[in-house]
C-alpha cells in the first residue's frame, strides 16, 4: 500500500507529501436528520409516528445536486467534511434491518466528494435521542424497547417535539435542548450509557438493555464501515476516519439529588422541572413546575406553570405486544409501570421519593460520580468499542474522540488509550449569541473560564468591548484544545462544530438584506480558529434546505452557511482590469528578500470552451427554489459569507506556526517553520478566495522565496491557491486583497484599526 493521503504525525495532519494540513472543513448536511420520504422537516406533524416506514434514501442530497454543492462548497474553500448521518437512516425499519438502498447513495456521494478532493469523516449523529424526542439520531424502535411511548411524550412534557406541537411556526427557540433535562432523554442516556448499573431488571433478548442499545448502534456502524471498505476506492481515500457519537450526554448518571435541579445544569428554558417532578409527570401525575426565560443576562425564573397530564404516562401500557419488533422482554421488567418505581427510587402508592440519591454514586462501588467519572467510565467504554468495530474492518482509520461537550476530557496521557491515530474534537458555541439570537457587541461572558472555576466571581467573566469579546472566544478554544493536550496527549484537535445563528434580530436581516451582525458574529468566531491553534475545524453548517421561513428545517435552528432565499457569494467584488486569460497564473520568482509583487489577473466575464470547467465548476444560481414568504425573501443577501470565505494555509511544508485573516483591512498574516525547503512538485499552498483576493488587486509580501497565485483544480474542485516555494527555517508571509466593509459598517468604538488593537491586546494572529 502506498502513503496514506492523510496521516497523523504528533499533533499534525500530514499529507503524502509530508506538509502539515489544515482541515478547513464544514458539517454537510443538516438535510440528514431527517427523511425523504414521507419528507419531515421538524414542523411537519403528518406520519410523524411512522418511524418504522420512512427512508432517507436522498440524504444529506441527491445525486444530480451533489456536484453543485460540492462545487459551491470547494468553491467557498473547504476541504473538509464531518458527513452526517443517523442511526435511524441506516437502521429504522427494525433491530438488525438495514437500509442498503440508502448504503448504496451514501458511498456514490462520497464518491463524488473524492472527485472535489474532500478529506471526510463519518460522523454518527444524535440530538437528543432521536427525532421523537425531540431531536435526531435513533430509530423509533429503540425507544419502544425502553419501554417508552412516544405518542405520550407531549402530554406529559416527557420531551418537546416540534412535529407535535401546536404552533409549530411559533415553537420556542433552542427549547429543543431542553430535552437533554426532560424525562425521555433521561431515561434513553441513563440506560444507554449504564443500564447495567441502574437499571438491572432491563433485560431484552437475554441482554441488558445497555448492552442492547449499544450493541446495535455498534453493529450499524460497522456495517457501514464494511460496505464503504467494500467499495474499494472510498476507504482512506476519501474517508480518513470516523467520529465518536455526536455530543454525549450521561443522563440522570451522577444526578446528586433528583428533588433538585443541580447547579452545573446552565440551560433553562420553558418549563423546567426536577427530575423527580419528570418522573411524577411521566407516571400520569400533575406537577406545578416552575418556568424560565433566557434573557440577556442568562437564564432566569420567569413563573410556575401547572403540568398536568390527565393520568397518561410516558410508559408502554402493560398490555403491549412486545412481538412487534420481534424481542422478548423478561418478565422481571414490566410493561405499564414505571422503570424506577421497578427499581425502589420512588413508590407509585403514595408518591414518596425514597433514593433521591439513587444515581450519585456507583452501585458497585460506592463511589460518587461526577462528570469527570462519566467521561472516564461509561464513556470511555464505549468508546473502546467504537474505535475496535471500526478498525477492525477500517485499520488506518482515524478516530475523532468527542467527550461530552465542554467537560474535562478523558485522562488517557500516557496510557493503553493514549491512541497515536486519535484527534480530539470538542464542539463549542458561543452561547449568548446561539440563544438570544443577537449579536452583542458590547460583552459576552467567558462560559469556559465560568464552568473551569477560574473566577471568584461569575462578574469577573464578563467581557466588555468587541475586541475583548473576539480575543475571549480564542482564548476559550485555547484553553479547550491546551486541556485535550493535558488529558488526552499530543494529538491533533479539531473543532467539529463551530457556528452561529443566521435568523438574529428577528430575522432583521431576511428582511433588509443586512447581514452585519452575522458577519461580525462569523469573523469573530474564525479568528478564535485561526487564533487558537487547532488543527483544523468543522462549522456548523451547510443545509442544502434552508429557506428563511423555516431555516434548517429542524427545530428552529437556522445556522446554515447556505440558504435557497439568499444569493451564493461572486467569484470577485470587482471586474478584472484586462482580458488575461481565467487560468493566468502570476508569479513572483524574485528571491531577495524581502520579496514584493502586486499580482496580475483576469477574471472572465464570457463562457468559452477555455473556462467552461470553471464556469460549471462554479454554482451561481440556486440549485431549487423555496416557497418563502415575500416579507422575508424579496432582500436576499450573501449571508456573510465574506466572513467564511477566508484565507487557509491548506498544505503547509514544515509546520504551520501562526495564520490569521483581518477581514476588515483584508489582510492575511502567515508564519511557518520548515528544516527543509519547499520543492518544485509540492510548496506551500494557500486557499485564497477570489472574493478578496482577485489577483489583480492582490498584493504579496513574503521573506523569501518565490510564490505563484492561480486557478486551477489541482486535487479536485476549482480554487485559487497561492503556492510558495520558500526556504528552510521562519518564513512569513502577507497578502493584501480588496478592503471594504459591505455589511461591516464600524460604528464609534470601534473606529481605531483592528490590527492595531488587537496588536495592543497583544493578539499573535493579527
């Protein structure tokens, strides 16, 4: 076997050419949470509960569409992708049943990605569960063999589920996380992750239903590991590697005392009962639970609110007929009552809770459980599993390990799991903005400072002023990746999930075509990336479905880079200055030092049988059409895109010391460090987007060497690059490109030049 395409080395990717890259990658797609038939974006209600009977046969899109977004997508810069996919897609129709019609899509578009030179990993997705509580992720059957009924969740406040509730248009926003706090998730993560604890009269088929649910979920993934490894030309060449299961939550394992809401729980939003409060409103009684609102300040008590369910309850009756899906049930867990009342945490005759510490302390052992045990025990057992399913049939694959979000990261440092071919990948949202949907340029707050105790005061974490807002997002996923190198031991770390909420201010900019707050919102968390001194990152993300009406079509959310009802970014902000060819190359050979050019170029403004790759290569009109209403669709923008689209140093001879893009001044800033120089056959390369760097306006300042900048599609999609040929040891390098601020109006504070106060602030990107 030849050298791997992608490799890691420490705590770097390498190419097989051995230059250091930089995974600039995106989350395609949000279209896979879903099905394509019956089509079931989260508002629809209709054939909702046939969840034995759907196919995702078309997801993340089709095949005929898959080059125009790949195309836009390369375009734009990525070279990256975290391919989504659900446990419920693959297994939805019954336990061991797959789905090898939606197999079959899923290699041909990962073969279509392969022709864009796409680095993927597989990514097994969840949000809270499943989609019927609430979210994505597992089939309906898994939850009928919880003993759960999904047709009472909504009585019983057991999860909030769009498809179900009354006002779908008006469904409160990111109410939908909530469901990691309700009865539902508690009880699906609780016996997912330790069944075998706390719950040991949950047996099915002769396993307890912890070994069932993880079983299955294993034998899933491994099977799609087995048939993309059978196609022969994906595996390794296109698919480097897969993730852990998306954004684990422990559930009620470690709850202290469920008669309270524990202080480490940061969101509430809507109703908000204690655990104790689900399990009685689960069971069919009433509750008076209290309720919150999440303001500007954070969370706060708003009233109470009376959760009356009229006696149903979240369990299967006892009269079910377990042959359904073909298990047998052992007769020690009974159907129609309570899993915990089974168990002596609480009586059904009176009502009274009696081990309100049931879940804070290991049964075996005694032992109190945090998080940090969590993530140390039951996570990392499964983990094990994962990596050894995988690899057994994809040996080189890479594993990203994504611990629970915003938690200490396992302790594996120097032991049998210190995995050389591991990449950390922790998530993180800046949680103000993602929740009140608005940006605020005047303070934000330091949640991982907060969550790590590095305050005496949550005063103190407070960040006042846009620069210290855009300097406190980096140092947050500094010290997030500087704590996965304690833990975890050299190894790469990549963000996989980053973004930001596109429907701010009341869709204000749907409306005006006004993405200011966006764009200023998306700068800054790239400069936290670029800042940080990550690996790479995956944002959060492209939705081929995406209107303004209903955003991702999924629960409310709307942070999607790409939308049917706003216009995909020029190639150029500005018409070429001569009638060059498209594919001219500029080119600077002088070798002093420090060398200076201002690039000549063209763009094309005529399809000709010279650019017609180019042209098709390069999507300028919407692939569909939507149905939004006029108010929010007659304005459309280019939904800051001129803040994503941005500079990366792709393949890096050396190592990448420090990259970073001032949007404002449009100037890219580049250190690198090599023992060796560059060759002719592979230099330095440099995604540099057209948008702000037509090479007719482009200037280029680097200590040494020379340096070209074309458009071509060397290794798959067309891009402009710069490639470098520069010698060993430090070399810099900056481009300047077209300066403006369409949708990045300053306003007084921030007058001062932003390269100049983030030097004062002594920021070492800028």
């Amino acid at each position: 076997m030849g050298p791997l395409r992608l490799r890691i080395e420490g705590r770097t990717f390498r190419d097989s050419a051995n230059r250091e890259v930089t995974l600039r990658g995106i989350n395609v797609a949000g279209d896979a949470k879903y099905p394509t038939n019956p089509e079931l974006p989260s508002h629809i209600p209709e054939k909702f509960f046939e969840g034995d009977e759907v196919s995702f046969v078309g997801r993340p899109f089709s095949i005929d569409e898959a080059h125009t977004h790949f195309s836009r997508l390369k375009r734009w810069g990525y070279n990256a992708m975290r391919y989504i996919w659900t446990w419920e897609a693959l297994e939805h129709a019954g336990p061991g049943k797959y789905d090898e019609e939606w197999i079959q899509h899923t290699i041909e578009v990962l073969r279509l990605a392969k022709d864009y030179g796409f680095y993927v990993w597989i990514d097994p997705h969840q949000d809270v569960w499943s989609r019927f509580t609430g979210g994505s992720g597992a089939p309906m059957w898994t939850l009928y063999a919880m003993g759960l009924n999904p047709r009472s969740f909504a009585a019983t406040e057991g999860a909030m589920v769009h498809n179900t509730s009354n006002n779908p248009a008006n469904y409160p926003k990111m109410i939908w996380s909530t469901n990691y706090t309700r009865m539902a998730c508690q009880i699906t993560f609780t016996l997912f992750w330790g069944g075998r604890d706390f719950a040991p009269k949950a047996i099915i088929d002769g396993k307890n239903i912890q070994d069932y649910l993880q079983d299955h979920l294993l034998a899933a993934c491994q099977h799609l590991a087995q048939r993309i490894h059978e196609a022969g030309d994906i595996e390794n060449d296109v698919v480097i590697g897969w993730e852990s299961l998306n954004e684990p939550n422990r559930g009620l394992i470690g709850h202290p005392d469920l008669s309270v809401i524990p202080g480490e729980q940061q969101l509430q939003k809507g109703t908000s009962p204690t655990a104790w409060q689900a399990i009685l409103t689960g069971s069919g009684r009433s509750c008076e639970v209290e309720t919150w609102e999440f303001g500007g300040m954070g969370p706060y008590k708003s009233g109470s609110q009376l959760v009356d369910p009229k006696g149903e309850t979240v369990w299967l009756p006892a009269d079910y007929d377990d042959s359904r899906y073909g298990w047998r049930r052992d007769p020690g867990w009974k159907l129609g009552e309570c899993l915990w009342a089974q168990h002596g945490i609480w009586d059904p005759s009176d009502d009274q809770l009696l081990k309100k510490e049931y879940f804070a302390r290991h049964p075996g052992t005694g032992k109190k459980i945090d998080y940090e045990f969590f993530t140390n025990t039951y996570f990392m057992d499964y983990y094990r599993k994962q990596r050894k399913a995988i690899t057994s049939i994809h040996e080189h694959a890479i594993m990203f390990c994504q611990p629970p979000v915003l938690e200490i990261p396992p302790s594996l440092k120097g032991t049998k799991d210190d995995d050389p071919n591991m990449v950390y990948s922790p998530h993180y949202y800046d949680g103000v903005t993602l929740m009140t949907k608005k940006w605020n340029r005047y303070w934000n707050v330091d949640v991982f400072g907060l969550l790590r105790g590095r305050y005496l005061s949550p005063a103190f974490a407070i960040k006042v002023g846009e620069t210290a807002i855009r300097n406190c997002f980096r140092d947050q996923l500094s010290a997030i990746r500087k704590e996965g190198v304690d833990y975890m031991g050299n190894h790469p770390v990549v963000f996989t999930e980053i973004g930001i909420p596109y429907d701010m201010d009341d869709k204000y900019a749907y409306k005006t075509g006004d993405y200011t707050s966006q764009a200023l919102a998306m700068d800054a968390n790239h400069f936290a990336l670029e800042g940080c001194g990550a690996n790479g990152y995956g944002l959060w993300v492209y939705m081929s479905k995406n209107t303004h009406e209903w955003g991702d079509q999924w629960n409310g959310e709307d942070l999607s880079i790409f939308s049917l009802d706003d216009r995909p970014l020029p190639l150029s902000p500005t018409a070429p200055r001569d009638g060059g060819s498209a594919n001219a190359s500029t080119v600077s050979v002088d070798e002093s030092s420090p060398s200076y050019s201002q690039s000549q170029s063209a763009d094309q403004s005529l399809i000709s049988p010279k650019n017609l790759k180019k042209a098709l290569s390069t999507p300028s009109i919407l692939s569909q059409t939507s149905k939004t209403p006029a108010d929010l669709g007659n304005t459309p923008g280019y939904r800051a895109a001129e803040a994503y689209v941005r500079p990366c140093p792709f393949a890096t001879v050396g190592n990448n010391v420090s990259y970073g893009f001032d949007l404002r001044n449009c100037t890219f800033t580049f250190s690198l460090e090599s023992k060796a120089a560059a060759t002719e056959e592979a230099p330095t390369e440099i995604f540099l987007p057209e948008f702000h760097f037509p090479r007719d306006r482009t200037e280029v300042v680097v200590s040494g060497g020379k340096w070209s900048i074309s458009v071509d599609d060397a290794g798959g999609g067309m891009i402009q690059r710069l490639r470098w040929w520069h010698g060993e040891g430090r070399s810099n390098m900056t481009v300047t490109g077209v300066k403006r601020r369409q949708g990045m109006a300053l306003g007084k504070e921030e007058e001062e030049g932003y390269l100049d106060r983030c030097q004062q602030s002594r920021c070492s990107v800028m």
